[in-house]
C-alpha cells in the first residue's frame, strides 16, 4: 500500500476532513495514477449529501488528471509516467458502448456510484482499520493518489495545457461542450438558450461557438458570468431575476423561438421556460441535477407534439471520452476551447474553502492541487 492525501466525505452536509489514508496498489485491470490537479462538481456534493445513496466515508472526486505511476496485471496501452485525464467508468462490451455511448452503459451506475470494485466488493482506500469507499465514478480523485479502472483512463500529450487544469474535461467541461457539440447536434446558423452560466454552461457556450450557433443566449443571474459568457462568444445575456417571462425575454431575440435549449440549472421553472421559448421541432438537453430527487416539470402533451418539440436528458455530453477528451483538448490548443479562463485553483487542503467559493459566484470553476 502508499500513502496519500485524501479530501474525506464522512457526514452529509458537513465538510471534508483533509486525512492520510492508505491506498492500494493497483490490481487486475487497475492504474495507479498521481494526481496532478483534480475538478470540484456539483455531482460531488450531491453525493456526499445523499441525493442518491452512496456508502461514507468515501474519497469522491471524479475530474482527475495526473501521471501514471503504477500498472496492474493485464493493463495494455499505458506506461508508467503517461500523462492522463480521468473520465467516467464503462463496461465497454454493452450495446451502448458499442454503439460509442459509454455514459449509457447498461452498467454505468455500479461501475461508478457502487463505491467499490465490482468484481470482489473491496475499496481501495483504507483509514487506520475502517474502509473507506473508492471508485467513484471509477476514480475517486479528492487525492493525491487514486485508483482507477485503466478504461477510464485518456491518454495525453505531455506538451497538451497544464495538467493540473485538465481534470474537468473528464465530467464538466465534456458535459457542456458534449451537450450541444454530441447530444443536441447544434448545426451551424442556429440559436440556442443555454440556460445557467457556470461551468457546464460556459463550457456549453463554447460548443456552441465551435459547432457555429450564430444566435447563443446565455441566461444567468450573476452579471461576472453574463460578461464571461459574452466574452466567449455569447450574442446575447439575460439576467432571469429582471423579467417575468424569460420565455418572452428570449422570443423578443429570436421571435420564432430557439432552435435549441440547454439546462444546467435543473430548476423545474427555468425547464419550462426553455420549452416555452422552443421553435419548431426544437429541442431542450437537460443536464441540471434538481434540489429534490422527486423533482418533475410539467408538460402539456399537445403542446410539446404539435410543434414536434425534444426533451433529452443528456449524460457526460454524449461522448466517448476517449475521443472527445483529445478534441477538446485540440480546440484548446487553437484557441477555440479556452476552459483554463474558467479555472482558479486552491490547493486540495483548501478544499471546503473552494466549495464556498464557488457557492458564492466567486469562482467558476475550482480545480483543486493535492
């Protein structure tokens, strides 16, 4: 076993305990990777507050990037010292990840919200003589060092952007981007709302940008992110707390209504909105985790068939990490996907700190440095 730095999930609701844990050495199938720097998401908090049931304590963490730095048994295509991103666990071999749908594996939630390995029910980290649950989203990277499925691992160019900052194309970034860029399919000379100006958001702003939207309306209160988002290329802002009527807000831009909406907020009232604000044969991806697990919106049926109106709930953008991570990374390298504009960092120690942080509108995207 090594020995790491680990941000631990005890109590829901209450604060990660920075703790030295004990990590396995990787098995079967398994990398052991350092990490470089790794991405604070919303997902993280919703399961250590138990949204949805996930066994504590745990090491969350699913935005990692690091380096290699051990191999286990039957692991082919990875050397010690590759640099990699962590994306989210697949079984590779169901007919979604045939079809190159990973995040709709048929097992896509054991393999990554068990907390555990699959194969034996044992975690990979250990506090004193209490287990503490791993595998998160494969990965569990709130640590300096994680193990990690090696099919969750996207091999990088060592001469790609920092590292440290590259964690959160493996979830957020690859959501927002993937959501307009896979899952909607925005073709060129159309409109999109994007609906909430963090970083899947934004990143989503700037798929929208790439995939050639001539007409992209970000809606979000904080006015520092209305003046990102314009700076990324949105063509237009709405600030939801100065109208009554954000379906109308938006039809007085495109009174025909969006080709395309996307929800980042999971609010149910916004939701509806973007379905109001819809032109015909639109469509609205939603990737907004909701406060409440028993969250619904309301649709009139003849409203939605009528105008041939979509609703896509949109996992992971639709990608295949091992192709989409490396595009990304391409358009970063043109200029075309400047993420790292998003990014503070805090060192991992910090890491309660940044919650807040980011809670408050302080900062758009925490990436956190073991």
């Amino acid at each position: 076993m090594t020995q790491c730095t680990a941000a631990v999930a005890r109590t829901p609701h209450q604060d990660f305990s920075v703790e030295t844990l004990e990590v396995d050495a990787p098995r079967a199938g398994e990398v052991l990777v350092k990490i470089a720097g790794v991405g604070l998401c919303h997902t993280d908090l919703v399961f250590r507050d138990q949204f949805a049931p996930y066994a504590l304590p745990a090491v969350l963490g699913h935005e990692g990037a690091g380096t290699i730095e051990a191999i286990g048994e039957g692991v082919e295509g990875l050397a010690v010292g590759d640099s990699v991103v962590l994306g989210f666990s697949s079984c590779g071999a169901c007919p979604r990840c045939d079809e190159g749908l990973p995040s709709y594996c048929r097992t896509f939630v054991p393999l990554n919200y068990a907390g555990m390995r699959m194969e034996d029910g044992s975690q990979a980290y250990r506090a004193a003589d209490q287990a503490v649950a791993s595998h998160f989203f494969g990965q569990s990277s709130f640590a300096s060092h994680a193990i990690t499925r090696a099919r969750n691992v996207v091999k990088i160019s060592e001469h790609a952007a920092p590292l440290a900052l590259l964690g959160p194309l493996g979830c957020g970034f690859q959501t927002g981007a993937g959501g307009v860029m896979r899952s909607l399919a925005a073709r060129a000379g159309s409109s999109i709302a994007i609906f909430g100006g963090g970083p899947v958001g934004l990143a989503a702003v700037m798929g929208a940008v790439i995939q050639g939207c001539t007409t992209i309306i970000l809606v979000e209160p904080i006015a520092a992110r209305r003046d990102v988002g314009l700076d990324l290329g949105a063509t237009h802002v709405i600030d939801p707390a100065a109208t009554d009527d954000l379906s109308a807000a938006i039809r007085a831009i495109v009174p025909d209504g969006v080709d395309f909406g996307f929800d980042s907020s999971g609010r149910p009232e916004v939701i509806e909105a973007g379905l109001g604000a819809l032109g015909s044969h639109g469509a609205i991806g939603l990737v907004g985790v909701p406060a409440r697990p028993e969250a619904a919106i309301s649709v009139n049926i003849a409203a939605l068939m009528t105008p041939g109106h979509r609703i896509i709930g949109i996992i992971e953008g639709d990608s295949d990490p091992q192709n989409f991570i490396p595009e990304l990374i391409a358009h970063h390298a043109a200029g075309r996907f400047p993420f790292d504009r998003l990014i503070k960092t805090y060192p991992l120690s910090e890491i309660n700190a940044a919650i807040a942080a980011q809670a408050k509108g302080e900062c758009i995207k925490a990436v956190l440095l073991p």
